[in-house]
C-alpha cells in the first residue's frame, strides 16, 4: 500500500508502542503479510481521511476546490409570488 517515494524523502520519526500494541500490531503484520511500515501507512492515512486531511497533492487540489462556494450545491429556492388561479 506504500505509494511512490522519490529517494531520501522519507522522514523518520521515533514512536513508543506499549508492548502489548506492539505485539498486537507484529501478529496483524505476520497474518496480512505486510510491514510495520505498512500499517503504519494506512493506519496513518485512515486518520486523515476521517479528519478530512488531505494526503497528496491531488487531494489537496480537489479539496481546494470545494472550498469555493460556486462549487456548493446550495439549497433549492422555491418561487414567491401569488399562487395561479
């Protein structure tokens, strides 16, 4: 699930895990075949999507753009006036 890295671009950071997390997430790992790394990835990638955080550039964009109000559905206007007789 990793995306497209460009060389040296990755940024570490060093995270303390209770060691019955760690064991927890080393099983999950062993039975889905995958890295820490890599649960880390969607674990990490799940939080922002449930906070509304863009990850990539092309979220980033497509969220810009619905900040713009023309791009609302606003709601549905009913017509005033005299009811036809």
């Amino acid at each position: 699930m990793a995306g497209k890295r460009a060389p040296g671009a990755d940024v570490r950071r060093l995270i303390a895990f209770e060691p019955e997390i760690h064991q927890a997430l080393h099983q999950l790992s062993l039975d889905r075949s995958a890295t820490l790394q890599e649960l880390a990835d969607e674990a990490f990638r799940d939080l922002l999507k449930k906070h509304h955080r863009p990850v990539g550039i092309r979220e980033m964009l497509r969220e810009s753009t619905r900040m713009l109000p023309s791009n609302d559905a606003g709601p549905v206007r009913k017509a005033r006036g005299k009811a036809p007789r």
